[in-house]
C-alpha cells in the first residue's frame, strides 16, 4: 500500500509481459487497476491474480474504447499496448503499416484525447506511455514502421506535458530496450524459437523491471515529475556506426 492520491488506473496491453507485471505492480500499492487487451481468458486469470477489473477491448475499437471511458475514472493511463513486425520499409506490406499505426500510435493518442478531459476537470492524473529504444535510435535490424510510431510516442510524451501545463498532470515516458516477454515469439510466430534466439543467451530485462520502474514514477512524491526513463539491460549498449565500403554497393 502506498500514500499515492491515485485511486484508479487504466492499462493497455494487459494480458501478458510488461501490461500484465504493471498492473501486478500497481494493484499491489492500493489503485483500482482496470486491465484492457483482447485476449479476454487472460485478462481473467489477472483479474483472479490480482483483482484488477477485466476489459476484453482492442485499441482498435474507437467505439469500445469510448465506452468503456465513459463509464470511469481514470487516475492513471498507462499506454503500453504495442505490436511488432519484422522487415523493414523496403518489404513491409501495407497492411503492417496500418497495423503499427493503429495499435502503437492512433490508439495512444485516441486513449489519451479521452482521458485527459477527467484528469483536467479533477486537476489529477498521469499518463505513462511505453515508448522503446527505438523511437529514440536507429539500428539495423530494427522494423522501421516499429521505430516510427515510438518515435511518436516519444513526441507525444514532449508535447503533452505543454498540452497539460500548470495542472496537477503528470506524463511519463518509459524507454525500454529488449525486455523478455511474448513480443519476440509474437513477432516470428513461434514462441519457443523466439526464446532460443532472443533470450537463452542473454541477460534480458524481465517484465517486472519495467513495472518497477513505472512505479517508481507513479508513486514518486506530487512536486517530482519523472519525465523520461531510458531502462536498458546492463549488457545491452544503443550504438554503433556502419559504412559501407564502395566495392559493397551493389545495383
Ligand atoms: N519486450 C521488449 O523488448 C520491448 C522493448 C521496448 C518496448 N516494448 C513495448 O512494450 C509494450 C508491451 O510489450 P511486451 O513486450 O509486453 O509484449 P507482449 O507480451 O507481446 O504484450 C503486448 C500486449 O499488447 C496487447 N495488444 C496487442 N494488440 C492489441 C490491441 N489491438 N488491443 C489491445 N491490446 C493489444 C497484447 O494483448 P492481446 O494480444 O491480448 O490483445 C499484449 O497484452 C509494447 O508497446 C512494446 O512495443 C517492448
């Protein structure tokens, strides 16, 4: 349990990793957290975990999305919903462009529009929006559409906090690099080689340090905005500077 004057929360991308340790977190210091994410047996099991109150909706859904913050009180939104996909521009397909688009960015904007009006009139709230690493950096391998919609995220974070000027308004950016959760197994399809590829040989970040952090931001005293948070694994760096040799090019 905690002092916080936060009674509710929202969090999106609930059903597994970061989501799902956030609102474990959050439940734990005493707010009401509503979990939102599609796959409704695992809101469920949370929900039987934790407490927290179960939203079977996509980011997607415009019109889900406006009911369902019609009918609350949100404290706290945390934006953490993301999708991934492999490639990058030079064989992405249009409809992954929208995909991102929609799920990584217009939702987080369309979540925030409907929220912040409640935080105004109440002179409370706070927006936490996982970004990543790449909205920050550019670095081969990474899919460029991905890169994109957290580079948007990113700037969102920056402009809301002049949206919000002089009130009670806290907004948080979390930054984080490879963290182990579902969105590697997601991304190729397959779980088990995702876990191999990504995760045997590395000492990751794991869902709960994300969480932690989050808290460490939620919970941190009214006067004290922590803005921006960049969380990495101690053995990963962002870096790195290619050229490519002249006799290299081809076509
Ligand atoms: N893991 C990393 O290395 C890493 C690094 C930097 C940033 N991030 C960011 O962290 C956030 C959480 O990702 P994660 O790593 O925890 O991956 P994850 O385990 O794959 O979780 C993604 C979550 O997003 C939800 N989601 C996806 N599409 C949705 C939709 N249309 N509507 C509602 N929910 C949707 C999924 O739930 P349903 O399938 O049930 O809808 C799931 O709960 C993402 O924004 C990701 O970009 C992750």
């Amino acid at each position: 349990m905690s002092n916080t004057p936060y009674r509710t929360a929202l969090v999106t991308g609930a059903s597994s990793g970061i989501g799902a340790a956030i609102v474990r977190r959050l439940s734990e210091s005493g707010i009401e957290v509503h979990a939102l994410a599609r796959d409704a047996k695992r809101l469920e099991a949370l929900a039987s975990e934790t407490g927290c109150v179960p939203h079977a909706v996509s980011v997607s859904d415009q019109a889900g999305l406006e009911a369902l913050i019609a009918g609350l009180e949100i404290d706290v939104l945390v934006n953490n919903a993301g999708q991934s996909r492999t490639g990058n521009i030079t064989n992405t397909t249009p409809e992954d462009i929208d995909a991102l688009v929609d799920v990584n960015l217009r939702a987080v904007l369309q979540l925030t529009r409907l929220v912040v009006p409640g935080m105004i009139e109440r002179n409370r709230g706070h927006i936490v929006n996982i970004s990543s690493i790449a909205g920050h950096y550019a670095f081969a391998g990474g899919n460029t559409v991905y890169h994109t919609t957290k580079a948007g995220v990113h700037s969102l974070s920056q402009q809301l906090r002049c949206d919000l000027f002089g009130r009670q308004i806290r907004v948080t950016e979390v930054s984080p690099a490879r963290v182990e959760t579902e969105v590697f197994g997601r991304l190729i399809g397959d779980m088990a080689e995702a876990k191999k590829r990504f995760f045997d040989e590395y000492d990751s970040l794991l869902p709960e340090d994300i969480a932690n952090s989050v808290a460490f931001a939620v919970l941190a005293p009214q006067r004290m905005n922590v803005s921006f948070m960049e969380v990495l694994p101690t053995m990963q760096v962002v870096g790195g500077l290619n050229f490519a040799k002249k006799t290299s090019v081809s076509g």
